[in-house]
C-alpha cells in the first residue's frame, strides 16, 4: 500500500501542474480581444461596418453657432445656447471632466427654436443636413452665413465589470464599443468578453438588447459596432466573481478544502 502511494505522488504531482496550467491558459484565452484574428506580420485585412450617422431626437441638446454680417443677430442666436441645469462627466481625449452642457434643447415634436430664426423641426434629421438647414434658413435674412451644429449631450452608460462605469457624455458622434470601453477603463479581468451587452432604444421608443463578442473580429462588421447617444453598455461578470461574491460558496470551498487536506494526512 505505501509502494502504491509512493508511485501515485508523482503522478498526482504532474496531474496537479497540468491542471494549473491547463487553468492559467484558459483564462489567459479569456482575458484577449479579437482572438481569431490571424497573427500575421503584414496587414490584416478584414470587413469593417459603415459608420451611419446618428438622427437628431427629441431631448437631445444642439449647440449651435452661427456667423452672418449683422454681429448683434449673430450674438442673439449664439447666446440662446442655454447652460443647462447641473454638471455632465464629459470624455475629452480619454480622460473624464465636468462640463456643463450647453445649447438648445430639442423638443418632443422636434423642434427647436432660435433667436431671429424662429421655430424649425430637425427632429430625424442628422447633424449635417440640420446644419445645411439652419443655414438655408439664415441665408433668407443673410449673405454669406456661417453655421455649425454639433450634440452636446452625445451620451452612453458603460456598467458591469468595468474599471470606471458611469455615464460618459462625448464630444463627437463617430464611437465606438471600443471607445466606450476605453473611456471605462476597459474590462476587469472578470468581464464576460463573449458577451457584452448592448440596449439601445429605437426611434419608436422600443429597447433593443444586442450581445456583441469582442473576442471575434466580426464585432467590427456588427450594425451595432458604432453607438448612438443613450445607448446602454453592461458588462456581464463571469462565473468566477459571482462565486467569490457568494459568501456561501467561499465557505464550501474552504470545508472542502480542509477535507481534501485531512484526506491526504490521513491516506498518506
């Protein structure tokens, strides 16, 4: 019986290192983005979604600025940029400021109205023909108008397993998932990489949930690749730190594991 214990021990030693190591590259395999991505020295090309811009919606905030010949007009439509109640966390080159959110705020018939210019609908329309709007419109009163349009309250709320979860209002309307996760800081190394969660509410106020897998390269080919303001990304938690947060489970281990120590003393 010992002859038979003695030649087990190495063998239970080596079925315990591959365990560990078997365990240690599965969690590395967890942890990477784009895994079947080919590891090539040159380029890589692969399929890329196109980038559609994002309608105008009832709530939004438009800051709005306006240049014509006559300064006192163009000062009453630049100063209706109203400072709106209470601080925003604002995103500016990946490091989070409190700014105030400032411009016109789009009714719920789409509509804004503007000093000079009077009450206008851009409600669906996107950035770049409210802007071409806004000018047609101030070219009747003007000669050679300037304007240019852009959100100011462009948001999206990264939760879950992130390293800073929050709400993130972005200076510019191209971003990605990608961006949003770096914004948050990227995922802990408990976030679920396979299974990133995207809730977005459609322009007839339904919400839509998506999973996006950032561990495949098609997440760049998904229509839900590039995010539009007030989109929600959750970051589910793997199993692993739903068990370490279960007190229960952790106490179960560890009387399993004082067993498992008793067993070897004893059998030894």
């Amino acid at each position: 019986m010992k002859t038979c214990n003695k030649i087990n021990r190495p063998i239970c030693l080596f079925f315990l290192i591959g365990v560990i190591i078997l365990s240690s590259c599965s969690t590395s395999k967890r942890l990477k983005y784009f895994q079947d991505m080919p590891e090539l020295k040159t380029g890589t090309d692969f399929q890329m979604t196109k980038f559609n811009e994002t309608t105008i919606q009832p709530d939004d905030i438009l800051n709005i600025r306006v240049n014509t010949v006559d300064v006192d007009a163009s000062q009453a439509i630049n100063n209706g940029n109203n400072v709106m109640p209470g601080n925003s966390m604002g995103v500016v080159n990946n490091s989070v400021n409190n700014q105030m959110v400032t411009g016109y705020l789009v009714d719920h018939d789409g509509t804004i109205e503007l000093p000079v210019l009077g009450k206008m609908r851009v409600g669906g329309l996107t950035i770049l023909e409210a802007k071409e709007k806004i000018r047609t419109i101030t070219s009747e009163f003007y000669k050679d108008a300037t304007v240019s349009v852009r959100f100011s309250n462009f948001r999206v709320v990264v939760l879950g397993e992130v390293a800073h979860p929050g709400t993130y209002v972005i200076p510019n309307q191209q971003v990605s998932i990608l961006d949003a996760i770096g914004f948050s800081g990227d995922l802990t190394v408990y976030g679920k990489r396979s299974n990133v969660m995207l809730i977005r509410k459609d322009n007839d106020g339904k919400a839509v949930a998506v999973k996006l897998d950032l561990t495949s390269k098609d997440v760049f080919n998904s229509p839900y690749f590039y995010l539009k303001q007030n989109d929600v990304v959750y970051i589910e938690p793997a199993r692993a730190k739903i068990l370490n947060a279960d007190t229960s489970v952790v106490r179960y281990l560890g009387l399993l594991a004082s067993l498992a120590s008793v067993a070897i003393l004893i059998f030894r």
